[in-house]
C-alpha cells in the first residue's frame, strides 16, 4: 500500500498517522464487482483498479448501488446521489475521474483533476 499524504497531516499541527490495512477484511461485494466490469474497458486499467479499492469501505448493498451509478454514469452522463455523503463524495470524485477519462470533462477542469494513490 502506497505512503500518501493525509490533508490533515498537512493543514494541522503534531498529527502522527497509523496506517492499517483493512483490505482483505473488507471484499468487494461479488454483485458489485460483475457491475464494474463493464467499466473495465472504457476506462484506465488504473482508474478501475481504484474505483474498486474505493469501494471496499461499504457495505456490500451500497457497493452494487455506487458501482451501477457509475456504470450509469459512464454511459449515459447521469450522475446519481445516495443521500449518504460518505458515498456520495466518492461517486463525485469519481465521476469527475470517468469523465476526464472518457473526455466529457469540462476544459476549465481538465488540468485540475488528478488521481493519485
């Protein structure tokens, strides 16, 4: 896993991070993942790789919901909400990474919309 740095450990003062790794504990829900694959060729094999770790945190329903809204979005440009704000800050950082990738993204942003992990 990858060493990144934290926003928190850069605007805030004395902050120490621990990392764990709860991967393995947390597995992508099988029903999401079958959803996903038809992403899997219209986007980075990079940007696949993390959407799917970006899902590992949910619960399996909410998983297959976010995975279809992605799907939805990649095809047809409609971006779905949940109402749970933890997910849908990341169906919205995602759908920003989908778009860039497949060239929707509007060209004030272009320069601006980064994934690293």
């Amino acid at each position: 896993m990858s060493k990144r740095k934290l926003l928190v450990t850069q605007i805030a003062k004395g902050v120490r991070v621990q990392n764990q790794d709860l991967r393995f504990d947390f597995m992508l829900n099988p029903s999401a993942e079958k959803e996903l694959k038809s992403l899997e060729k219209m986007i980075s094999p990079e940007l696949y790789g993390i959407i799917s770790k970006l899902l590992l945190g949910f619960h399996g329903h909410m998983q297959y919901e976010m995975a279809v809204d992605l799907v939805i979005f990649a095809h047809e440009r409609i971006a779905h909400m949940t109402s749970c704000l933890g997910a849908d800050y990341v169906l919205d950082i995602c759908y920003a990474w989908i778009a860039s990738e497949l060239g929707f993204l509007k060209r004030s942003f272009i320069t601006s919309i980064y994934y690293n992990n």
